[in-house]
C-alpha cells in the first residue's frame, strides 16, 4: 500500500465510507450492522467495526477494509479506491501513480469523458438560455418544469446543428475520447474507417443523467417535434466507458439521503415524471428510464432502502414493467406498494392537473402488491368459470413463487383463493406446492473458531498499547511452541499477526479466508483480551497438547514393550511421568473463569 493510500485509510472513518452505500445500525460500542450488499438477505448479517475499520459479513463470508469494500462496491480498481474513498474524506489528491500502463489509460479515458460530459452539460445549459433556446424553454414551461427545475437537474437544449459541440468540445480531447463520449455519431466509410464526427443530439432538450456522486455520465435527449424528420421521440447515449442503461437509476444521487430518512423509495418510469415529483416535494423519488429494473438497479437501490413503491403509467407497457420490476423487487425481498393513479394519468400530469396533495394522498394509499396482482390477474382473466380462474392462478403462481418469506408466501396465497374464489383442494393444493417449493433464504453460517482460536486471534492482533503484555504473551508462546499451535484452523492468520509490521492487522492477512476468521474473531471483540485471560487459555491449549502427547507415548510405550525395547519404554516411561506432572499443574492451577 502506497503511503497515500496508508493516509487515506487511516484518516477515513469506515463507518462513515460503507454508511454512504447502506443503511447502517449502530448494534454495539464499536459495531454497525446492515444487509449485505454482496449477497442477498432480508436480516443484517453484513458487521462494521468502528475501530478496527473493516467490515465482515456472516452471511457470505465477504470482508476487508474501507478500500476492499470501496473496490467491490464501485467496480472500481484499487487506486480508483484509494482516490474515492480521499475525495469523501475530503483528502486532497496527490499525483496519480497506477499499478500499470492499462490501468492508467482506463482512468484518464474515464476521467476525459467526465471532464466532457461536464463541458457539454454546461454548454447545454447555456443553449437553453440562449435566444436559440427559446421554444426549448417554451416547451419545458409547457410541462410545468420551472426554472428552479432546469435548475437543480441542469436542463439543457442541443440545437439544431451538426457541428456546435464538436467544435465547442474538440480542443478539450483527442478524437478517440470524443468518439468513446457518445455525443457524436459518424458515418462509416466505404474503406471501413470513421467518417467524420458529428453531433449526435440536436434540436433536442437535454436531461443529464448523473452517477451516484452526482457527475453527468450520459443524457436523455427529447425531441422538440414530432414526426419523421424528427427521429425518435426520445434517445439516449449509447452504452460507454461511463455508462451502462441498465446501471443507473435517474436522480438516486439526489435521492439517496430522503429515501433513507423516507425510509421508502417512489419508483417512477421516466425523468419527466420524476422531476416533477422531486420538485414537488417528494424527493426520494427516481427513475428507471422507462424500462424494467434490472439486478444491478435493484442492487444499488438495496443499499438505501428495500421499501418500494412503484408508480408508472398505467397503460399496458407500464403495467408490464411495472409487473417485471415488481418480480425482481419481490425476489430480492423488497417490500412493495403499487400505486395506480385515477384517471389513467402519469405521476407529472396527475400533480399538475389534481395537485399535490393529491398525489400524496395516493401514495399512502398504495396497494400491496399482492393485491395489485390479484387486481391485474381478475382484470387480465374476468369471469367466474373454472377457465378464467386457472389461467388467473397460474398468472399469480411465479409470483408467489418469487416472494422469499414462508409467512408472506401463506398470505399472498390465501388473498388470492379467496379473492379468486378458489376453494377446490387442488388449486389450494397448487399453490402450497407453489409457496414451498421455493428455496429458503441461505442461512447465516455459525462460527467456526473455537474459544481458543479467538483468545489467541485477539490477543495477536491488539494495537492498544494498554494491552502490549496481552500480545507479548501470546507472540512469545507462539514463535516457542508453534506444536501447540498448529492444529488450529487460523495458525497462519496467527503466525502472520505474529510477525506482522504493519499496525493494521487485517492487513497484515493475505489469504482471504483467513481474513475473514480472523475479522469474525474481532467482530465480536468489546475489548481484547487481559493478560491473565491469554495466560489461562495458553495453559488450556497446552494441557491439550500435552494430553495428546500422552496418547502417542502410551501407544509407543506399548509398541516398545511388545518388541522388547525395554530400556526405550523406561525413558518414555520417564518423560511421561514429566508430562503428567506438568498437565496436573496446569489443571491444578484450575480455571480462573470470569476474569477476560
Ligand atoms: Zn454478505
């Protein structure tokens, strides 16, 4: 680790970094608990420890420090990490140093295409306002989007021309970043090169899509007229180094601290919608651009909230995505409410049409989603006779299928035969065989370290000087008798805290298993072990070896005696009658007990 790195990590507080992507709880003196992001669970098992700073998860066995948890999380590499973590630390940076040339070509392409997107944000802005701007600004006002809205979402206007970016653009970048932007297009020649670049978005209102920091990444671009000349309705920028559709939720960089404080996030399908209710009030609202969630979206959401409500437009392909979602959300064991809107209205025009209040008002009366699904399938599948309830029941089946909980499952059932009038015994039979066939959440392994181990592992890794006799105790009796030791699941993770140099002792733990025995021993640690506790669990763990030396002296002593080797059976005899004298002093010294 670079000396930057060894600053940053000792000057960031763990808690703070991990509690920017998950909720955390405070669950002891020095430990926060929370879902884990790398692994499906409805109960925190994922532990952070305030001091030691790292994290460990029970359920999936993941740990390491804030730069491990930065790296897994961000998909980013280890001094991306490093830089990450300086800049929520507010460390300031000092000259890059990468591992290798690819590496260091990654991040400057990364960096450039910021650094683009960001003059092109500005310049898009400045297009709004300008005189060309004006039917742009005229049809925002149309939709109700205010200024303080262009504003806070940094609305902009591409005009109608083919080359205003580029040339405002190309002085900042060589051509093989403007390329990789997607802001530009170009034809490709007949001898199969690039044509030259022109603007990809015109005549267009400009909605940024930020990252979860809040730095433009790509736009939505909507067309300011319709028909054939115009292209689509909407477009997007094409899939880059920086942006990936389907890894995005629109505004969850604004939305992320009310959706915790809400402890609810408002799904909605497209940014106009979501701008309206955002400016509205409701903040912890975000977009899904008009798509199905996809897992990554699920999984940034999951680490800020699992409560869900889900309002797109009700017509027939926002139902449909709002039933995919919905599925993903179910499986992932999210609660979820589904609101649908009077009037056959999306989110924006409802607001500005009812108000409000109005909207609120229904959002607090959103259906659970079994109850929308019941709903959609008895308006999907009208009529009493035993067709219509089949086609319903096997409609509702891989939902129920879905949902992750036993009870949950028994209830969504039992609604839907009733609501259905199901009461034959097989469709109840069929959905019983639906609700438990499906496999139980993994459980949270129990532990694998013995008392001994833990005691030991403690004791190895103390950097409170207050407690140096405890670890120079344990240091010594390790290095004099490794025999004593070796057994032990964790005896590396032991000889490496032994000799470690570095103060942090999760670092001085290459093997990432041992890691994580090691960070479960620490977990659970109030405070380390006193010196007279490691005295009392060092005699335990000698009077063991002890005894199992006895067993092999016994076994050798009668080999001795049946070949004769009478003068080899007195001396294991001798040593045996030392070994025992020593087990029954260290029995006879008793267990202290208490004292930790
Ligand atoms: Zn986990």
């Amino acid at each position: 680790m670079s000396d930057f790195a060894q600053t940053v990590k000792q000057q960031a507080d763990i808690v703070k970094v991990i509690g920017g992507y998950i909720r955390l709880r405070k669950v002891g003196a020095q430990n926060y608990s929370g879902l884990c992001p790398f692994h499906k669970e409805k109960s925190p098992s994922f532990s952070v420890h305030g001091t030691r700073q790292f994290y460990h998860c029970f359920g999936c066995g993941q740990s390491g420090d804030v730069f491990s948890f930065v790296v897994k999380i961000e998909n980013a590499s280890f001094p991306e990490a490093v830089r990450i973590v300086a800049q929520k630390c507010g460390i300031p940076l000092p000259k890059r140093e990468y591992n290798s040339p690819e590496e260091a070509a990654e991040a400057q392409m990364r960096r450039k295409l910021l650094d683009l997107h960001e003059a092109a944000t500005a310049w898009f802005e400045e297009q709004l306002r300008s005189p060309e701007g004006a039917l742009a600004r005229e049809y925002l006002a149309g939709r109700g989007v205010t200024p303080e809205a262009i504003k806070t979402f940094r609305v902009g206007y591409a005009p109608d021309n083919f080359n205003a970016l580029r040339e405002r653009l190309s002085s900042m970048a060589d051509a093989d970043a403007l390329r990789a932007s997607g802001l530009f297009s170009w034809k490709e020649q007949d001898d199969g090169s690039a044509g030259r670049m022109y603007d990809r978005f015109r005549k267009r209102v400009m909605f940024p899509i930020a990252n979860e920091s809040g730095r433009v990444i790509a736009f939505t671009a909507r067309a300011l007229e319709t028909g054939d000349k115009a292209g689509p309705k909407y477009i997007n920028s094409p899939e880059t180094p920086l942006y990936s559709k389907g890894q995005v939720l629109f505004n969850l960089d604004k939305a992320k601290g009310p959706i915790r404080s809400m402890e609810f996030a408002l799904l909605v399908e497209g940014q106009m919608d979501c701008i309206s209710v955002f400016m509205r009030g409701i903040q912890s609202v975000i977009a899904t651009s008009g798509t199905a969630f996809t897992e990554q979206q699920v999984a940034l959401l999951r680490r800020h909230t699992t409560n869900v409500v889900v309002n797109f437009d009700p017509d027939a392909a926002g139902a449909n995505a709002a039933e995919k979602s919905i599925g993903l959300l179910t499986e992932e064991g999210f609660q979820i409410k589904v609101v649908t809107l009077d009037g056959g209205l999306d989110p924006d025009r409802f607001i500005r049409e009812r108000g409000v209040e109005a909207y609120i008002a229904a959002i607090r009366g959103a259906r659970r989603q079994s109850d929308y699904l019941i709903e959609r399938a008895r308006q999907q599948f009208p009529g009493a006779g035993a067709d219509s309830k089949i086609k319903a029941m096997n409609y509702l089946l891989p939902h129920i299928r879905r949902i992750p909980e036993k009870l949950e499952r028994d209830q969504f059932m039992h609604d839907a035969a009733q609501k259905l009038g199901i009461d034959s015994a097989i469709m109840r039979e069929e959905f019983r065989q639906a609700s438990i066939s499906r496999k139980e959440r993994i459980e949270v392994r129990s532990s694998r370290l013995s008392e001994v181990e833990r005691v030991f592992l403690r004791a190895l890794a103390i950097t409170d000087p207050g407690f140096a006799a405890s670890r120079a105790i344990a240091v010594e009796a390790l290095r004099a008798q490794p025999a004593w030791f070796e057994h032990l699941s964790t005896f590396s993770a032991m000889q490496a805290l032994a000799d470690r140099q570095a103060n942090d002792p999760m670092d001085a733990v290459a093997d990432p298993q041992q890691r994580a025995l090691l960070a479960e021993a620490l977990l659970q640690e109030t405070e380390p072990p006193s010196r007279a506790y490691v005295v009392e669990t060092l005699a335990s763990l000698e009077a063991q070896f002890i005894e199992k030396q006895l067993k092999k002296i016994r076994g050798e002593m009668a080999e001795a005696e049946r070949q004769g080797g009478f003068a080899e059976a007195l001396k294991l005899a001798q040593y045996r009658t030392v070994l025992e004298r020593r087990l029954s002093e260290l029995k006879g010294s008793g267990p202290r007990g208490g004292e930790r």
